[in-house]
C-alpha cells in the first residue's frame, strides 16, 4: 500500500476469459482459440483457467491495428 492508502497503482490489471473477450470485443470461444495459438498472451491460474492482462490486450490491439490502403491512382509520390 501507498502512503495514502490506496493499492500500489503498478499491480497488473488481470480479466478472466469472459471479460477479456467483453474487452476486446469478441466471443468467449475466439479468444480461446486465440489464446491457444499463442496470438494473445494468458497467464495460467492452476490447470483450467486463465487470466489476461488488461495491458496485454492493450497491446494486442495496438499491433493489430490496421491502416485501411490508399485507393490505386492516390498515392502520393514521395517529395524530397
């Protein structure tokens, strides 16, 4: 705990499989499938479960993150 009382901002933010999915706007099942192609990272809690860093899934996002292509005949030319 901090001075002030409050828990140390620092602690890692972990959702359980439904509401990682809920975060990323996906089905439950998805992000299962995901999880076991090593796409998304989980941490294991015992045998059965898992568990997401919220940050983890921030980062999933940001790398997923596509730019939609110019339309043929608009690319610019590059300007020296």
């Amino acid at each position: 705990m901090r001075e002030n009382g409050n828990v140390d901002s620092d602690r890692e933010t972990l959702l359980d499989e439904r509401a990682a999915a809920r975060f990323l706007g996906i089905c439950p099942r998805k992000l299962w499938g995901l999880a076991n192609k090593g796409v998304v990272p989980f941490i294991r809690i015992g045998v059965k479960s898992k568990r997401y860093s919220q940050k983890d899934l921030e980062d999933f996002i940001a790398a997923s993150r596509q730019r939609s292509p110019e339309p043929a005949g608009t690319q610019q030319d590059d300007v020296v």
